[in-house]
C-alpha cells in the first residue's frame, strides 16, 4: 500500500511504477485488505490535473481510461484560454490546430491575407513554449533556404551545417504556392519525413514539428499551383474567415494600448504535447463508427461527381483526428459527430471533382457535405456503455 507524505499543498500519496510523475490528494480513502482505493486529484507534469479514480492492488496501480482523457481535455483548455487572450473568436479554428498538433500532422490555411494567420501560429507556438519561424515563401526561394546549408569553416577547416528554419518545431510557410516546385518538395519532404538531408547527411527534425502553410486563394497569378499529391500530405485543410462585427469591435479594443501577443506566456511543454498525443490514440473507438468512416471514404471514390476520391491515408487521418478530437472534448470514445466535424476539412482537400462538376460551380466541400448526407449514421443507443 501507498505511503503518504507531506506534498506542500496537503497529504499525498506516491504511486508506485510512475516515476514520481504522478502524485495524489485525495478526496475519499478506502482500504480494503487487498487493495487502496482513491477519489483523487492527479497533478500530472507542470500543473495540468484531471479528477479521476485510482485502484491500488498488489503495488499495482490501475486508473480509468476516462481520467486520462481527462487530462487531454484540461490541456487543450489550457491552451484554448492562453490564444483566446490574444486571437478573438476562432474557437473552432484553434481546435483544429490542437488536433494536428496531437496527431503530430500539418494544416493547409487557405484564407485571404490580414486576418490573423500568423498571430494565431504565434500564439500556438508561445503557448507550447516551441521554437517558430516564418518563412515568405517567393519565386526565387531555393530549398537551402528552407532546409540548411553546409558552410565552410575557415578556423576549423571543416565544414558545418546551418540550419534552416525548417528546423523549428512550430513553422509558418507564407503563400507556399509562390515558390517553385523544387522548393515546394523540399519543405513537403521534411513534412513527410521529419528529416532534411544536406549534402548527403540526414538531419532530424525537432518534436513537436508543426507546418501552417498559407495560400491565398483569390490572387493566383505568378504562383505554383501544389499537386494534388502534395496537397494530399496535409492533415487538414481550414479557412479562418472574416471576424463578425462583435469580433471586429473586441479585437480594436484589445489592440488599442498593445499587442498581448507579447507578453503571452507558454501554459504547457513541448514535452506535454507528445505525451498527449499518445494518450489521444487510446481513445476507443466502435466498430460501427469505423464502419461510417469507411463507407464515407468509399463513398467519395464511387460518386459520379469526383474524378478521384480519397486515398488510404485519408481513410486513417479521419480516424485520427476523431480520436484527438473527442480527447480535447473530454471523451474516451469516438461518436459520429466528430467524424461529421472534421469530415470537411480532412477529406475536402484529397478530392478531386469531374470538369462538368467544376463547370456547374460545384466544390469539393459541397461534394463531402453531399457524402455525409448520403451515408447512413450508425444510431447506439448508448455510446458512453460501448
């Protein structure tokens, strides 16, 4: 049985087998001849806690799946308040970013310029105290630019490498469409990779790792289209949208005197995000709900109005993302409506309609809402027993 001790901010209890990561107050002790019961407040890592029940048996420690989903959701909380004190509204848009950071992907952002793309990846990259650069994606960006270079050095007479800023953990690639190709692929390949390799030597890159590329969707001349096989390595694609009036209001005022972006302070670590992340992907999630989401990735191969439908790695962002999804909403099970949500900005991007589609002004998030229409929604009658 556990032995209590004075934790500073009342008695605790060490749980053996955690690397004193973990330590308890509890609310209500039940000691059984066998077995140590508690109703607890768990202090896990830098402050971030989770109610939860702990059952004790044979130096063993056994806890609820759903108190550690319990944790995921008071992170994404934590992370949710610090961007709102400086990005206003945009709650849907700041869930979406916490679902690929926790799936370790990358967000396409297409959205005219000036409304706050950059502050959001800030404020993202200062809450998770990460490193962040941006880089203006131009015409004569060569790769090196992004990844590195070897250069040499005339005191040692040897050669060393310089990274790029490729090599922070949060990046921002500004109109990555106006680069060229080459370029394009060089920051693709350490999406894809998690490594840049610099004459001939391999160099990983930081964790968490994070891509915000930005694309304006009305000036498109003298740009570089990505292909559609590019386009398909993105996590998710989203759009952040004009404020409302109230919006527009509360964003001059917070404004008016200084930019709280500077002042904005990190609330967890980089060390917390991959540790969520993993957590996310012990989420359960029923048969019937991976049956829906299946039959909605085969569904947009079979429909008359898309040339190509999803591929595999769509079907498996899907189901990644739900169950990042339903962590930060404070569930350990996956129900048909996080599929709905993120249906959109996971599936639209990997889609491709036919050209008399396209010619009748249809797109591609009409075609995906077209497929959740379509599709049957498996009813349970009681989701939280399954």
């Amino acid at each position: 049985m556990p032995q209590p001790f004075d934790a500073g901010r009342g008695m605790g209890y060490n749980l053996p087998g955690d690397e004193a990561r973990w330590w308890v107050r509890p609310a209500n002790v039940v000691q059984a001849t066998d077995s140590f019961y508690l109703q607890v407040e768990a202090f896990y890592f830098q402050g971030i806690y989770a109610k939860m029940d702990v059952v004790i048996t044979n130096n063993t420690v056994e806890r609820s799946m759903r108190s550690e989903i319990g944790v995921v959701n008071q992170f994404a909380q934590a992370i949710r308040e610090n961007i709102a004190r400086v990005i206003v509204g945009k709650e849907a848009v700041v869930d979406l970013l916490l679902v690929a950071l926790l799936c370790e992907g990358h967000v396409l952002i297409e959205d005219v310029p000036g409304i706050g793309k950059t502050t959001l990846a800030k404020a993202l990259a200062r809450s998770l105290n990460c490193s962040f650069r941006r880089i203006q994606f131009t015409p004569d960006l060569l790769p090196s630019d992004i990844t590195g270079v070897n250069v040499f050095n005339q005191k040692t007479g040897e050669f060393e490498f310089r990274p790029g800023p490729v090599m922070a953990q949060i990046v921002l690639a500004d109109e990555i469409n106006r680069a060229g190709p080459r370029t394009q692929s060089a920051l693709l390949e350490a999406m894809q990779e998690r490594q840049v390799t610099a004459d001939g030597v391999t160099h990983p890159l930081p964790r968490p790792f994070l891509v915000l590329a930005t694309q304006n969707p009305v000036e498109l001349e003298g740009t570089f289209p990505l292909p559609e096989a590019q386009i398909d390595r993105f996590l998710l694609r989203v759009g952040l949208g004009y404020p409302d009036a109230a919006e527009e209001r509360a964003i001059l005022h917070r404004f008016r005197e200084e930019d709280p972006l500077e002042t904005l302070q990190p609330v967890v670590s980089a060390d917390e995000v991959l540790a969520m992340g993993a957590r996310c992907r012990q989420v359960f999630v029923h048969e019937a709900v991976e049956g829906y989401i299946v039959d909605l990735v085969r569904a947009s191969r079979t429909s008359p109005e898309v040339r190509l439908g999803v591929s595999p790695r769509g079907t498996l962002a899907l189901y990644r993302t739900s169950q990042a999804l339903a962590a930060i909403r404070g569930r350990d099970y996956v129900i048909p409506d996080d599929v709905k949500v993120l249906a959109v900005p996971v599936l639209a991007h990997r889609l491709i309609p036919t050209t008399q589609t396209r010619i009748k002004g249809g797109s591609r998030e009409g075609l995906v809402a077209a497929l959740l229409e379509q599709v049957p929604v498996p009813v349970e009658e009681n989701w939280d027993a399954q």
